[in-house]
C-alpha cells in the first residue's frame, strides 16, 4: 500500500478505506469507464452502488445515515476513485463536500431529517448552485435573486455549470435577497427537482469529466418556502464559501488521483514497451520523467493529506486547502501530459486511458475556484 513518507499514521480504519475504494474502482468503474466518457453517460447503477458503499455521505454523522469518517479518509477515497474514473469522482466530491457538508453544519434539524439522510446514504444525489453566467470567480456578484414573499421566498434566475444538474433531486441554490447588503443579503436555499418554475438547460459537451452531467438550470418565480432556507437571513454566501473550503480539499484529492492514475500506467507502460532493444525505461530522458512525476505526486499528497487534516484537528484550513487544490491542479495537468508522451502514439488514443486522465485534469485547474482564485485566496490569508 502506498504510504505518504512523512509520519501520518494512517490508520487502520483509513488504510480500509483505501482498499475499498481501490478495489470498487478496479471491479465496478474501470470496465466501461471509456464508453461512458464517450457517450458522457453516468449510470445510475453505478450511483446507487457508491451510494452502498457508503461512498456519498463519508464525513456525515451515522446518526443521520452517514459513514461518520474523517476528512482524511474521504481524501483517500476520492484519491482511489479518481484514479480511475474522475467523472464518478466529481459527483462524490460535490455530493460529500458541498451538499452533505453543508446542510449538516449550517441545516436545522429538520432539514437534516428530511434531505441529509436521503444524500448521505445516496439514495438522492444533491447539487451545489453558486455560478451564475455573469458570477463564477467573481462568486458576490450574483443576479438570482430570492424575493422575501413573507412565508415563501420567489425564486428567479440562472446557474450555470451545476455539477449533477439533471441527476440532482435537491439543490442548495444561492440566491440575493437584499442587493443593499451586498453579499450579506444573500440566501441559501434548499430546492427540490420538479418544483413548478424549475428547468433543467441542455447538457454541456465537455472536454473532460464527459460522464459527470452538467447543465444550467433555470427558475421562474419558484416559490421556496422560508423553512428551507439554511441559516439566517443572509448567511448564504458565507455558507459558500465556508463549504468551498471544504470542497477544495476534495477536488484537491480528484487531482492527486488523476496524477497518480496517470503515472502509474506510464510507469506500467515504461517497463513493457521496448525501443532500440530495451524497454524505455531504461532511457535516461524517461526515468527522468517518471522521477519527476513519482516527487511532485508525493508533494501533492502531503499537501493534501495537510489539509485534511487540519480540517479534522479543528485547525484553520482556508490557506492548506487553497494550496492543496492551487499545487495538485497543477500536477495533474502536468504528470497526465507526461503520461501521454511517456506513451507515445499509444497515448493519444481512448484505450490506453491517459488521454481521458489529462483532458480530465484540465478542470482541476478551473472548478472550484479557479487556480487564479486560490492565490488570490492564499494571498490574502498570507497578511491576515
Ligand atoms: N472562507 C470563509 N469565508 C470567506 C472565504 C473563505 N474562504 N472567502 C471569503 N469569505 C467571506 C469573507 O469573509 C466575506 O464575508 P464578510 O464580509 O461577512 O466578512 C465575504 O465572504 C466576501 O469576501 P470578500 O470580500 O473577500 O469577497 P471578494 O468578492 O473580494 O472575493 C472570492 C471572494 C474569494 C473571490 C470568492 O468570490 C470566491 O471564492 N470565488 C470563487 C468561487 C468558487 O469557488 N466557485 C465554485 C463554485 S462550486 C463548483 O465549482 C463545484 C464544482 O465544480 C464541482
Ligand atoms: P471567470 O470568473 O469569468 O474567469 C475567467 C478567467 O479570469 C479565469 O482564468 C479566472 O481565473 C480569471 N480571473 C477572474 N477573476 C480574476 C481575478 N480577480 N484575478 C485574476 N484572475 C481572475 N459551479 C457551481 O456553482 N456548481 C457546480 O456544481 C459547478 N460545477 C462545474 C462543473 C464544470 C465542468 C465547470 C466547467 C464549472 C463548474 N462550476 C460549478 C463553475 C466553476 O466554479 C466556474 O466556472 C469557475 O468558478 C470560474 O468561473 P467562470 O467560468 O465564470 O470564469
């Protein structure tokens, strides 16, 4: 089993995990994981099993359905997926981080009651609605707005680039209530598929994440009852942006696996594929690479695994995750490009799977917070 070098202690329970996570990924996601990138096809099938491997409520208290796990563990696991198959990964990542995580640290308990155990358990998976077609780094900036109807809120406006828009059952939707406020007069609010005024946008074509499902979604004076709202009146953007922090370690953990995917089929390939009467391995130019990619993976898993946990130990974790997303983004996109070159011809084609794990790379270094938007967040944590 891979072990990080630096004295973590993984444990037995988190070791476990990997396993697990290792070995659902080999059986269930790799055969038809190519068919499902070209088809950008997610199989429900396939969500339900995650779901029963307690895969979408991780971190989420088994009193309300969930695995109760650290932090640490969920980095594992979406580390292991991702090596894999990062569209399942994506949907994990939001379902855990933004959703689940979410509504149980800010949700009432009656929230909690009625959707957190339905998404902890994957029974219904969640979406996260921040981006707007005119609000993605600049995230205050948002038009959707929630109109206070006293016992209801009217909901009105677009998001854009929701991550499981058409698989979701349940959307936290940010939204402005107060525009006088400015980001304090925004709310977050819990909204159900199929209510009246509530559309699904056609499905983007991706580059990469091909079966994750994206879409926009659309409300026309949806009414919202006030129960649903998380928090007080205008807490909604700090819910956000809280949450994100969370979040970013699980993307940060998407991109650490799609590097280490990608390197350990170029490691794979390098020993078997012979030129000039030697497998390629034995050419400086290649060891070299593979040297490079084995030291910043390493790098990126400390940093990842820091901020985990941090988040675990009840430190602050706004700059370690920003860094932990900033620097894995990164090495992904760079060690999946080396991946196809150590690869050859080889590697431009579907069946050798490098070339879905670099075109998956590529939105590590966007969602999120844009790689722009994790040094400006790092930046201002620098002179706090
Ligand atoms: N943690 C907690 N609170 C934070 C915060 C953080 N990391 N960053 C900002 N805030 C709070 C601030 O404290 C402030 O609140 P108060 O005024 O009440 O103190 C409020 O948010 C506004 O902050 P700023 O004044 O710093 O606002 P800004 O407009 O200058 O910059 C930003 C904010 C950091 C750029 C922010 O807008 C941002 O993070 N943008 C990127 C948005 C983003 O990450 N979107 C991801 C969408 S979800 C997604 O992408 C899912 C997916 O793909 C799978
Ligand atoms: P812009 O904000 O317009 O940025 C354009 C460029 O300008 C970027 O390079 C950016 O870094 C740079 N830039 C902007 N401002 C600054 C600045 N101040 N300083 C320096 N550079 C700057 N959002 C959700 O809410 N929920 C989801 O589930 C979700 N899933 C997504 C899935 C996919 C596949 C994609 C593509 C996006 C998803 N997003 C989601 C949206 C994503 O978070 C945004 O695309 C992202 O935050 C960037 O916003 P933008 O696209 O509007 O780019």
């Amino acid at each position: 089993t891979e072990r990080t070098g630096l004295d973590f202690n993984l444990g037995e329970e988190q070791e476990a995990v990997r396993e697990a996570a290792r070995d659902f990924a080999q059986s269930e996601l790799l055969p038809g994981v190519i068919e499902r990138d070209t088809e950008q096809k997610f199989d429900k099938d396939l969500l339900r099993k995650m779901g029963e491997m307690g895969f979408m409520g991780m971190m989420v208290s088994p009193e309300y359905g969930g695995g109760g796990m650290d932090t640490v563990s969920y980095a594992i696991a979406v580390e292991e997926i991702s090596k894999v198959d990062a569209s399942a990964s994506v949907i994990m990542s939001v379902n855990n981080s933004l959703v689940c995580w979410g509504l149980e640290a800010f949700g009432s308990e009656e929230q909690k009651q009625k959707y957190l155990t339905r998404l902890a358990t994957g029974e219904i998976i969640g979406a996260f609605c921040l981006s707007e077609p005119e609000a993605g780094s600049d995230a205050t900036s948002q038009h959707t707005t929630a109109q206070d109807m006293g016992d209801h809120y009217l909901l009105n406006g677009t998001k854009n680039w929701i991550t499981s828009g058409n698989t979701a059952s349940v959307c936290l939707v940010m939204a402005q209530t107060n525009p006088e406020e400015k980001h304090r007069g925004i709310n977050c609010l819990i909204v159900e598929k199929g209510s009246d005024g509530f559309s699904v946008g056609r499905k983007e074509d991706k580059m990469g994440i091909r079966a994750s499902d994206t879409h926009s979604l659309m409300f026309s004076d949806v009414k919202v009852p006030k129960e649903n709202r998380i928090g007080d009146d205008g807490f909604g953007f700090k819910l956000a942006m809280s949450t994100l922090n969370g979040g970013r370690i699980g993307i940060a953990a998407q991109a650490l696996g799609i590097a280490a995917g990608a390197y350990e089929r170029a490691l794979q390939y390098a020993q078997e594929r012979t030129t000039f009467g030697h497998p390629i391995f034995d050419h400086q130019a290649i060891q070299f690479k593979l040297a490079d990619m084995a030291t910043r993976i390493e790098a990126a898993r400390l940093l990842v695994y820091k901020a985990a946990k941090d988040k675990d130990e009840g430190k602050d974790y706004v700059k370690s995750a920003a860094m932990a997303k900033l620097y894995a983004s990164d090495v992904a996109m760079w060690v999946t490009t080396e991946a196809v070159q150590i690869h050859g011809g080889y590697g431009y084609v579907k069946e050798y799977h490098v070339e879905r794990l670099m075109r998956d790379a590529k939105i590590t270094q966007i969602y999120e917070g844009t790689s722009e938007i994790q040094k400006l967040v790092i930046a201002r944590e620098l002179i706090k």
